[in-house]
C-alpha cells in the first residue's frame, strides 16, 4: 500500500486536482509539498493537528515538506470559516508567533537540511509593488469567479473588505513563489481553502504554462457535523503552558464514542491493520479506545513521559473516586431530554448541590469538573453517549466525587 492508498484508507482525502499525477508525486516520494500556517496566535492548536501528522507521514515516506508561516498573509487575514473580520496585529506579534509555531512544529517533521523548509511568505509578499501585482496577477483573476468562491459567503453576509478579497490572490501568488523558488509542485491544505488552492495552481499554469496540483485534507468534524478541538475554555492548544498535557489528554480521552475509531484513523499512526480490529468495539471498549487515542496523541505532542504522567492521572482520578467508596448515580433515558443532560441537573441528580441555583454559583466559580476538565460554562450538555460505559466522574469542590452513569 502507497502512501496515497493508506491516506485514502483513513480518510483524510477530501479533494484532489488530479488524483493519478498526485498518487505518482507521492507515492514515489517526488513531491515538494506545502501547507500554509497563518500565525494568529503563539502556539498551534487541534486544528493545526492534522496538517502536521500528515507533513510526518508524507516525509516519512520520501517527499519534502515547507512549513510555511504567513508572516505576510497574517497582515491581512483569511476569510474562510469567517462571519466577522480578524483582528489586525503588529509585525512583532506576529514574528513572536512565528517564532513559536517552529519550535512546537519541530515535534512534527525533520527541519534539518535537506529534510524540510521552513519559510515565511512576507519575505517575499511584503516587498511586492501594487501595480506590478495588479498587472502580472491581478489580470488572472476573474471577480464574478471569486465571488463564488465558499470561503468569501459568509463574509458577503456583513461586509467583505477589499483587504480579505485580496487573501485568496496572496495565497495563489505563495504558491506560485514556492514553485519558482523551491520546485514546490503540490499545496495541501483544509477542505475550506479549495478555492484559494485552485487560484494557485491556475496562476502557475497562466503565468508559467507549467502544472502544480493541490489536495485538500478531510477538516476534523465531530459526530455533529461541528469543528472538534474546542473546550468550555476555548481553544486546545499544543502549547502545555496553554493546554496542559493532562487537559489534552482528557480531551481527546472524553471524545464522543461515534468519534474516537475516526479519530484514530485519521490521527495516530498505528498501522490500519490494528485499527481495523477495532471497528467491531463496543460499550466498554470504546473507553479502551479513548485510552489508546489520548495516550498516541498526547505522545506525539508532549512526548511519552508526559503522555504517560497524564494516564496516570486520569487514572488517579477514578481510584481516587474508588479509594473512598465513591457513590455511583445511574440515570436513565428519562433524565434526559433530547437525549442529552445539562450540567445543573446532572448536579441535582447527583446529589452534589441541592438546587439548580447553588449549581449555577458552582459552576460560574469554576468549582465544578467532569473527568477532570473544569466546567465553567452552565449550558455545557452532555449525551446519553457519553455517559455510557465507565460513565464520568463529577466532581464539586475538591473532595466531592459522584460517578455518573448510564443505566
């Protein structure tokens, strides 16, 4: 099996220009491929995972991976997945944030001479002259064509500025700067930026008469249909001084039982054969599952010494439930409306507060945790799905344990 063939196996193709001239690219290690980065925060998130376990597998099997951080498109802000416009920052922030993505990405791929790139767009989008761009780019560009583009409609909604329309030719024109400099014949990137893609590759074929191809990866959406690597605290970040080791590890360890055999096909890298084994899992082996995907991916982020201290904590916390004869609530389908649960009921039916109110303040003070994570949001819900199997361990104050359970 090529590595073509084993990203198709675990579903991480979405979209492709040419399905037999990539499969030859990669498969025989002939690729020079990149994804963009925009630097808007210090530190990669969940979102970011993906992209980065597929760099580490395609590198692995021969081709050469660019990281490339848009120190200049950050200056002005991608659209796609938008309804409202991003917050402008300072060169210095951005360089910062650059400066972090590097060393957190450095976990993921081999940037050592000849193994890999890393660059910044601004180095050559920042010295660009406006008329030459209009003339020599601009003139390639079809408006009525990018105006039908996914990642422009919702911001059609309120108000596209001119600043983001030019986002997408900024993106085209890194594409065709890394093909020019570096020989880069193939972009991948999130099933959002097709478009932005595909102005790329159409550049180079206008401006050079020469074909580059571009293949969008599957976003990580949860059972839902929603983006998944959000908590009630926001985003999960790579970064431990941002997202603990052991908060990482219970999100992925609490990720819902329709999600986690998706999860860790598409994310770890343990081979398909054991995966497969997996698909007929059910009820208690599902949490087995979660184990196994929060300790591989905690692994891969952290390292194996943390991944380890996290297990052993998660662990903790149930014996520690069990050390002192922890009480077991079981709920049935009829505590819950439209199959799901809020965290101010849940609270009363476990006994640990005594009206929705004191669990409202318990809440709102962040007194309040389900399998370790703290909640502070009062409308977090959970599902009849999630509290199957070993269920999940309520906790209000420090000593107060009630494990939750499905009937």
């Amino acid at each position: 099996m090529g590595i073509y063939e084993e990203l198709q196996a675990r579903g991480l193709i979405a979209q492709v220009t040419d399905e037999e001239e990539i499969r030859e690219l990669i498969n025989n290690g002939k690729a020079t491929f990149y994804i963009g980065f925009d630097p808007t925060a210090d530190s990669l998130h969940v979102g970011h995972f993906m992209a980065l376990c597929l760099m580490k597998r395609l590198q692995e099997a021969g081709n050469k991976p660019i990281a490339l951080i848009g120190g200049g498109t950050a200056m002005i802000g991608d659209p796609s997945g938008r309804t409202d416009m991003r917050q402008m920052m300072t060169e210095e922030t951005i360089q910062h944030n650059c400066d972090c993505f590097k060393k957190q990405m450095s976990r993921f791929i081999d940037l050592s001479e000849g193994k890999a790139l890393m660059v910044n767009n601004a180095d050559w989008l920042k010295d660009l002259n406006y008329i030459e761009v209009l003339r020599e780019v601009g003139a390639h560009f079809s408006v009525n064509r990018m105006l039908t583009a996914e990642c422009y409609k919702q911001r059609m909604e309120k108000g596209l500025s001119f600043l983001e329309f030019n986002y997408m030719i900024m993106q085209s024109y890194d594409f065709y700067a890394l093909f020019q400099k570096y020989g880069c014949n193939l972009q991948f990137g999130g099933d959002d930026q097709w478009s932005n893609m595909l102005g790329g590759t159409e550049l180079i074929r206008r401006k050079l008469g020469k074909n580059a191809s571009a293949m969008t990866i599957t976003l990580l959406l949860n059972s839902e249909g929603k983006k998944m690597g959000k908590t009630q605290k926001g985003a999960v970040w790579l970064d431990p001084e941002k997202t603990t080791p052991f908060e990482f590890y219970q999100y992925w360890r609490n990720v819902a039982d329709a999600d986690v055999l998706k999860c860790i096909r598409m994310l770890t890298f343990l081979p398909l054969e054991e995966i497969d084994k997996m698909d007929s899992w059910e009820g208690a082996q599902l949490n087995t599952a979660k184990e196994i995907l929060a300790f591989e991916l905690t692994k891969m982020v952290h390292g194996e010494e943390e991944a380890k201290k996290a297990l052993a904590a998660a662990k903790a916390l149930f014996s520690q439930g069990a050390a002192v004869d922890m009480p077991c609530v079981e709920l049935t389908a009829a505590d819950l409306t439209d199959g799901k649960i809020d965290i101010l009921t849940m609270l009363v039916k476990a006994g640990l507060v005594p009206s929705k109110s004191e669990a409202r303040r318990a809440v709102t003070q962040g007194g309040v945790s389900a399998d370790g994570e703290k909640l502070t949001d009062i409308y977090t819900e959970f599902t009849g799905d999630r509290l199957g199997g070993e269920g999940i361990v309520l906790k209000k104050g420090k000593k107060n344990f009630k494990k939750i359970v499905m009937k």
